[in-house]
C-alpha cells in the first residue's frame, strides 16, 4: 500500500515524465548537427615524463623494483589481468601493461590514453618487449630500436607506422644456453655476442617462426618501406598500440614523436640451417636460454633512455631533438608526407 506520507514525491516524479519529452524534443532538434568533442586535460593529476609499455607479466616486473614503480592507479578500460599502471612516487615514470595481441594492446592504450586524470602531451612512450630475432639482423640477448614498425600476413590492405627510434646502448647478460644455441648458427651476426641494433619491428597477429614466414616478413617490410626498413624483430603487439597512440596524436593528445619501439631478443625467428623442418624444430624444441637475459635486457637497454629523459627533461623539450624524419603512418594522417608507401613521394 502506498503510504500518502511517502508520496510527497509523486508529483516530482510526474513533472519530470512530462518534461521528458520536451528535453528529448530539443536533442532532436541537433540531431542533424555535427559535434565534436574535445578531450581535455584540464583536470589532469599525471604527467608522467615516461610511460613504459609492456605485454605480459615478466615484461612488467622486471621494472617494478629499479623504478620503485609502488603506486598503483586503477583506471577503467585497462586488461583485467594487469588491471593497475604502476608509478614511482613522483609519477615521473609509470609503467603500464596491455597484454597479449593485438585486442588487447588497442584496447588497454586506448583507455589510457583518453584518460582526463592523466595529461601525455608530452610524455615519452616506450614499448619495451621481447621479441623474435632476424638472425640476419641480430642475435639473441640483442635489443632492437625500430624507426618503422609494421605489420604483415593478412595485412596487406593495412598500414605502416614510421617512428623515432634513437640511442644506441650497451649491454651484456648472457646465458650459456644462448651461447650454445648461437653457435648452432653458421652465419653472422647470429653467432657472434649481443649487441644493440637499430633495425625495424614487424607485428603479426600471432607468433611466428620459420624460414618461410620470416623472409615473407623480410621482403614485405623492405617493400612497404621503400627499401628503407630492414625488418629484424617479430614484434605482436606494437601495430596495434601504435595504431591507439596514433589516433590520441591525432586529436593532440600525445605526441607521435615521442615514441620508442624497443624489442630484445629472446628468440630467432627461425631455426639454425642444420635443423631440417625449421618451423616446428623452433617451436617445440629450441633451447634458446635467452628468456631471462632478454628480459634483464630490457632495463639494461631501456634504462638510459628513461634515466636521460628524466635527467634531461628540459633539453627534451626546447625542440632539439626533435625528429627530422617524417613521422606518422602511410596515410599521411597526422600531416606531412610519408616517404615509404604508395601515398609516399617515391609513389
Ligand atoms: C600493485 O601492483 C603490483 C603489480 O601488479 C601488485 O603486485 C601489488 O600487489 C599491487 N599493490 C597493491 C597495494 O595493490
Ligand atoms: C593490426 O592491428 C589491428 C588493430 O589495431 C588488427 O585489427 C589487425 O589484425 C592487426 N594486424 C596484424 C597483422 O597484426
Ligand atoms: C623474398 O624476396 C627474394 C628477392 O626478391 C625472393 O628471392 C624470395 O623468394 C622472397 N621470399 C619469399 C618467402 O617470398
């Protein structure tokens, strides 16, 4: 029974039914209009200077310790397995976690990005993952700076990202099984010790390996590059994070000049010329060791950069290193034109 006293409300209630419609009335009224809405960092509480990018679990701890990375900060949209960004106690350095594939690498930077708490107009992106190598290119327990990143197999109606890769560093960290599995290897530089390399990443919707794949994967970069990529680092997940970061440059929310694809080598690509059916020898039986020292390898390659970021904040910012090269995708979307690609000056 409705108790009269309790019914004060009813009235209201009433009221509102019946301006319901006149404010539903007065949208339609715009229903023809275009809109467009900014995103703002008015409210923003963060400004990381660097943002540490990685897939899965091992890629993430490795960073926790050195960084102090102590802060957790849940926001909406990011993976349930990897549900915090991690940041030291200045929230100069945070570190998130997208995890595996390319759904979820879109998904997790994409909600990141948009997020109004945090301002990234200037931060420093770095995806800092473990990858398989182009023994042509590199060998194991070597980490690789990419200036493209690309993805290929079903890919071909797809585009290409150009990047700005820089630094060279040193690093050291080796296994005996890495060194065993290297010498497996009758050509250089498979066989020869780590070392950092500038070559270029290419992602693929899953992991690969083989002679077969990895050449496909060779010519398709030299290909969509102009000759200009050399492909050396499988890398799954960096197509579709650049492609988020990509359209949050695009609506100046961060800045696609600030972005660092470094990937250190856990594996080959493919198998050593003496195992005869290579694709499944590399997936099931190779005894690579060099699982950890990749892992290691990604503080000992990615810590001078973030640690020169952070030291030399100012002179990042008064525009001296800023990149020359055309950066952006094949589309010309964020202005300019692509050297690479058939939208590209060479077309
Ligand atoms: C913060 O995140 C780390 C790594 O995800 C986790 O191990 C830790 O328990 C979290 N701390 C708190 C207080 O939730
Ligand atoms: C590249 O990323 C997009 C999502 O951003 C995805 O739909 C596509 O399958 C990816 N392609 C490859 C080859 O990884
Ligand atoms: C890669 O390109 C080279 C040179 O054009 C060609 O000989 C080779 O067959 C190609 N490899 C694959 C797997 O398509």
């Amino acid at each position: 029974m409705v108790n009269l006293k309790s019914a004060w409300f009813v009235p209201l209630l009433a009221a509102a039914v019946l301006a319901y419609p006149a404010q539903e009335a007065k949208r339609f009224e715009k229903r023809d209009e275009s809109f467009s809405t900014v995103p703002s960092q008015r409210f923003a509480i963060f400004a990381p200077k660097v943002v540490i990018i990685s897939m899965f679990v091992s890629e993430q701890d490795v960073w926790l310790e050195p960084y102090c990375l102590k802060n957790n900060i849940s926001i909406p949209g990011l993976s349930p397995l990897y549900p915090y960004i991690h940041c030291d106690s200045d929230y100069e350095v945070c570190q998130v976690t997208v995890g595996e594939g390319g759904f979820n690498a879109a998904a997790t930077t994409a909600a990141l990005v948009l997020n109004p708490l945090f301002d990234f107009t200037k931060t420093f992106f770095m995806i800092a993952g473990i990858a398989g190598i182009n023994p042509y290119e590199g060998t194991i327990g070597s980490a690789t700076f990419a200036r493209f990143a690309r993805f290929a197999v079903e890919a071909l109606g797809e585009y290409p990202t150009s990047l700005y890769g820089t630094e060279v560093f040193e690093l050291n960290a080796d296994s005996d099984t890495a060194k065993i599995y290297r010498a497996l290897y009758n050509y250089a530089p498979a066989n020869q010790p780590s070392k950092a390399v500038k070559c270029d990443a290419a992602a693929s919707e899953v992991w690969f390996t083989g002679s077969d794949l990895a050449e496909s994967f060779g010519n398709f970069t030299a290909l969509m590059t102009n000759g200009m990529g050399h492909y050396c680092a499988t890398a799954n997940e960096d197509n579709a994070t650049l492609g988020a970061l990509l359209r949050a440059a695009l609506a100046k929310l961060v800045d696609f000049g600030r972005i660092v694809v470094m990937r250190t080598a856990s594996n080959f690509d493919r198998s050593p010329p003496s195992t005869a059916n290579d694709a499944v020898y590399g997936l099931l039986y190779a005894n690579v060791g060099a699982f950890d020292t990749s892992l290691e390898n990604l503080v000992l390659a990615g810590s001078p950069f973030v640690n020169d970021v952070i030291k030399n904040w100012e002179k990042y910012n008064d525009g001296r290193y800023a990149p020359k090269n055309y950066i952006g995708d094949i589309f010309g979307t964020l202005g300019g034109t692509p050297d690479f690609g058939p939208y590209g000056v060479a077309n």
